[in-house]
C-alpha cells in the first residue's frame, strides 16, 4: 500500500512537458512536493500506527513514513526529468575533485568502441574521505573504485553519498574514488558511456596513480552494480587483450541486473512481488532505463546478466534486501554465476530491508543494519587481502 503519494496535479502531458519539466516550473513543482510531503506527515503517522497498514508489518512507522517519503522523492525527480549535469568543478571538495582523462584507443574495444556519438571522454571522480597524498597501503586496506546509483537517471556524489563512502572508508577499504560517470540522462549518455568511464577510472588507478590491481576493489551500488557488472564482463573478455588486470574483489550492493525495456516496463516492475514493500517506482526505473539501453545485439548480455552468466576475473561479494524489487533477479544471478566453474560468489541477504541500504539506509531507517553489512564486506576483503598477502609469501 502507497498511502497519500497521488498528490499529483492532474496536468496533461503536453502541459508537464513545456512547464515542469524545464525552467522555473521545475522549482515551483519542487517546492509544492516539499509542502506537500510536510502536510501529509501528520496523516502517514495516524495510518501507520496500526501495523497491518505498513508496507511490512515487522517495519517500524519510521521506517514506513520514511520508505514513503523515499518513494515520492525519487518518483518526483523521475516525474520533472530533473536532469543531473556532470560536474567536473572542484567546488568546496577542493582538492578531493579530479578529472580523468580518457586512456589510449585500445582499451575501448567492442560494444565499449566509440561511435559518433558515444565515445570515451574526460570524466571525473570524488576522493573519499581526503585525497590521497601519496598511495600507501597501511594495514593492507585497498583503494576502493566505486560507482554510485540513481538508475543511470540521477546522483551527483558531491550531495548524497558521505553515509555510503564514510562506511566504504572506515570500514572497507583505505580510499575511495566515487566516479564521476556519464548519466544516461545527459546528451549521449547512454550505453556504452558509463562502461566507457568506468573503464578509464580503473585505468586511472592502475597506470597514472601506479596502484597495483590486486590492492584494488570495485564497488557498486543499484545502477553503479549494473555498471560494475559490465566492467566485470568486459575484463573477462578483453582484459588479456588490452591490458587491464583483474582487481582484487568486487563488491555488489543491491545491483540493478536487468536494465533491458522489457525487464523495466511499468508492467513487469508493478508485478514484481515486493513492489508494495520497496520505494523503488516504476516511473523512475524507466526514466533512466530507456534512455540508458542500446540496440546493439552484441551489447545484449550487457543490458541484462539474467541468462548470460560470465566467468568473474575476481571474487564477488553481494548484498541484498529481503524486501528488494531487485532481489528475484538478483537471487537468480548468483545463481547462475556460481553455476560457472571457477566463479567465487558470496552472497548476503539482510532480512526485511528495501532497496540499497548501504545507500539510503541512513535515511529510510535502516543504518544499524547498513553499517552490519558494510563491516561484514570488510571482513569479506579482509579475507581477500590475508589470501592475496599469503599467494605473495609462498611465491
Ligand atoms: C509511482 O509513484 C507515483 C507517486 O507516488 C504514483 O502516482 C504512481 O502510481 C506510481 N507508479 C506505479 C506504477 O505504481
Ligand atoms: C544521517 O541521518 C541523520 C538524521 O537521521 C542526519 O543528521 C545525518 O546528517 C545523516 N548522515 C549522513 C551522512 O547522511
Ligand atoms: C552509438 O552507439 C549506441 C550504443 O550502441 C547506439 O545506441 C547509438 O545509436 C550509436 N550512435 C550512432 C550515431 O551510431
Ligand atoms: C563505522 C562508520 O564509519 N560508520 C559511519 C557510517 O556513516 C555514518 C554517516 O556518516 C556515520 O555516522 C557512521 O559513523
């Protein structure tokens, strides 16, 4: 049950188009959302009081007003288009903001192969918690290359990210580099630009910072897994070829796995059977999906995992909630992965929760739980650092 989030104008589309979704009509809709939200929170408490009216019995009325507010927030910026410009100024992050340049032609090779439109380009990332003077690698904690989510739609890294990168940091990992990638809501932004920039991060790492590849680990969180999966497949592909290592581990956070038009269409998304207990809206799903996906036939294994397993170049750590519209999908994927011989998976489901804790817990009420599942990933690579460290010994 979504409760009080239809306080929606009935505007005709053509109506939408030309006001909210540009100039000052997108601010004026914004602070109507605002006042609307603060209006109802009365209202949301008095019907979550009685626990069979809550998303899920066992949530809290926090937790229930919270996932509410989640839901018409991110419904309301897939509504307006609210389109996230990449920013590449440094701004009060100072030093911590640096631009990547693209590496040489020959790491972009087949579906990432630049065309007229879509082709490697300057980039950037955001230094977590300070940027790192020189790379030394104290207690063996290795950098952190992670991608960021918003369903390739939205997310700016500067304004939303300090819970997830502070517990990346503190308890993973010694830096993280939040990269500033190509959103498919920007002009050519769609596949394969973000596989395109997270290529020349990781290259970023390995050859102009000269850190090895086996003190690195990559991270993603809901669209930013989506990406870190297509890195993965690429590196099995074409690393020999052209030169890109694996990296230490891998570390997926409630990864979005099917962005193809038929696993986003409202339908499809309406039906899933935790759509009621996740904040995740259909609306918003197919905002960045459409424009984030490609015809490219050669491209369709990278639009969706689901029945194209691949033989990981590194061992996989991934999350997710109970109450996930992703966790189907996600369930089948390690399934299918570890069907591959080889393949190291581990899998960590966390009972009750919704979409991207490790994200958003802070904010929808589940940050005792997030801050859990953050040490456990740190275990994980720990794991993955005391093995690497005794393969270094015994050679
Ligand atoms: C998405 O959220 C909006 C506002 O909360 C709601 O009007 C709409 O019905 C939701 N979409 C679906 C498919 O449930
Ligand atoms: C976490 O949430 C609290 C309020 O619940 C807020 O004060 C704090 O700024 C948030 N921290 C981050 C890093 O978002
Ligand atoms: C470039 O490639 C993308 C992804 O395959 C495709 O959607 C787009 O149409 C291509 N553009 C041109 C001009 O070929
Ligand atoms: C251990 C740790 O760093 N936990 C942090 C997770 O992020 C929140 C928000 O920044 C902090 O309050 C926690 O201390």
């Amino acid at each position: 049950m979504k409760p009080f989030q239809t306080f929606i104008l009935p505007i005709s589309s053509h109506w939408k188009m030309s006001f909210v979704t540009s100039g000052p009509g997108k601010y004026i809709w914004a602070t109507g959302v605002v006042l609307m939200n603060l209006i109802k929170l009365p209202l949301l408490i008095l019907y979550y009081l009685p626990a069979f009216t809550r998303p899920d019995p066992r949530w809290s009325v926090f937790q229930s007003i919270m996932n509410n507010y989640m839901s018409s927030f991110i419904y309301h910026t897939a509504y307006v288009e609210a389109v996230t410009p990449l920013d590449l100024e440094p701004g009060s992050f100072g030093d911590r903001v640096v631009k990547i340049k693209k590496g040489p032609d020959s790491l972009y090779t087949d579906v990432a192969r630049p065309n007229s439109s879509i082709l490697p380009t300057t980039t950037g990332g955001i230094w977590f918690p300070s940027a790192p003077k020189e790379i030394s690698f104290e207690n063996d904690r290795p950098i952190i290359l992670h991608f960021h989510p918003g369903g390739y739609g939205m997310g700016d890294v500067r304004t939303d990210s300090t819970f997830a990168a502070r517990n990346l940091t503190d308890r993973v990992g010694s830096y993280a580099l939040f990269s500033l990638y190509r959103l498919a809501t920007n002009p050519n932004g769609g596949f394969p630009a973000a596989l395109q920039d997270g290529i020349s991060a990781y290259y970023y790492l390995l050859n102009d910072l000269k850190v090895p590849a086996t003190k690195i680990v990559l991270s993603g969180d809901s669209a930013g897994g989506h990406i870190l999966i297509c890195m993965l497949r690429y590196i099995a592909a074409h690393g020999k070829e052209i030169g890109l290592p694996a990296p230490l581990g891998a570390l997926l956070w409630s990864p979005a796995i099917d962005m193809t038009v038929a696993g986003t269409e409202p339908d499809k998304i309406t039906a899933n059977r935790n759509y009621n207990v996740d904040y995740v809206n259909s609306t918003f799903i197919s905002w960045g999906a459409k424009r984030f996906v490609s015809s490219d036939p050669a491209a369709s294994s990278y639009m969706s995992s689901l029945d194209a397993p691949f033989n990981s170049p590194c061992p996989m750590w991934v999350f997710c909630g109970e109450n996930e519209l992703f966790y189907d999908d996600v369930s089948e994927f390690v399934e299918q992965m570890r069907s591959i011989k080889d393949n190291d998976v581990t899998l960590r489901v966390e009972p009750l929760t919704n979409h991207d804790i490790f994200f958003a817990g802070n904010f929808t009420g589940w940050k005792a739980e997030a801050e859990r599942v953050a040490d456990e990933a740190g275990a994980w690579v720990e794991g993955l650092v005391a093995g690497s460290r005794q393969v270094m010994g015994s050679g």
